[in-house]
C-alpha cells in the first residue's frame, strides 16, 4: 500500500509517479509531487518508481488574485 494525499492506495509493482497520476485522474496541468518529502520533477515522472509503503502528496497549483 502506499498513501497518496491521505488515502491508502494498492501499490502496483513498477508504478511510477506518471502512471499514480494517471490511476488517480490527476489531471490538473500544473501538479507538484513529493514521494517521501522528496519533490519529483515533472521530467523524471515517467521514470521515477514509487516504492511500496510511500507517502506521495500531489498538489495542483492554482493561480490567484
């Protein structure tokens, strides 16, 4: 299981922060990831696995004013 912004989710082997946000329906254009507190960059998506029992955050980013 890993938690992703609080709900406990099925970890998959070789899922990568691409494919999560994929599963979840995160869609939004602008998202920021944290795997472990770690920011991911949005170039290393494809290729940045999620380990089993991880806390992953993904936020999007709103624009206000």
């Amino acid at each position: 299981m890993i938690e992703v912004n609080g709900k406990q989710v099925e970890w998959e082997e070789g899922i990568t922060v691409e494919k999560l946000l994929k599963k979840m329906n995160y869609t939004f254009p602008k998202i920021v990831v944290r795997v472990d507190g770690k920011v991911i960059e949005k170039s290393d998506w494809e290729e940045h696995h999620i380990p089993d029992q991880s806390v992953v955050q993904a936020h999007h980013l709103i624009a206000g004013g």
